[in-house]
C-alpha cells in the first residue's frame, strides 16, 4: 500500500469542496486539489462547483473512481 494511501484510509476529516470557475481560478484550484489527495489527511465528501471548477470536480471524481476510492 503506497504511503498516500496509507494516509487516506486515516483520513482524519472530511471536507466539502465549492470550486469556481475561470481559467487561472481553475489551474490554482487544480494544485490544490492535488495537494489534498496527495497528502491524505483530508478526506473530499462532496464538491460543487461551476465551470472550470467543474471540469478539475470530474477530473477528480473519475481518477478516484479508477483508482478504487470513493467518488
């Protein structure tokens, strides 16, 4: 099991995400959802969002359905 798996299956909090759309909004809230996954301290319950925040929620949901977690 790799360590950032390790470290979701401890999640010690679960978070909501509301992400906003425009394009330099979009690639900052990109890195920090990559951040959050990749840390795995925090687990995502739900995310809202519009449009390019929409894109990095259906970014996000489909790699944590490939990967086997939760959506």
């Amino acid at each position: 099991m790799s360590q950032s798996r390790a470290s979701r299956d401890k999640a010690s909090k679960r978070v909501n995400f509301a992400l906003q759309g425009g394009g330099a909004h979009g690639a900052f809230t990109w890195g920090v959802l990559d951040k959050v996954l990749e840390d795995g301290r925090l687990e995502i319950a739900s995310i809202s969002s519009t449009s390019a925040g929409a894109m990095n929620a259906v970014a996000q949901s489909w790699a944590s359905l490939l990967s086997g977690l939760p959506a």
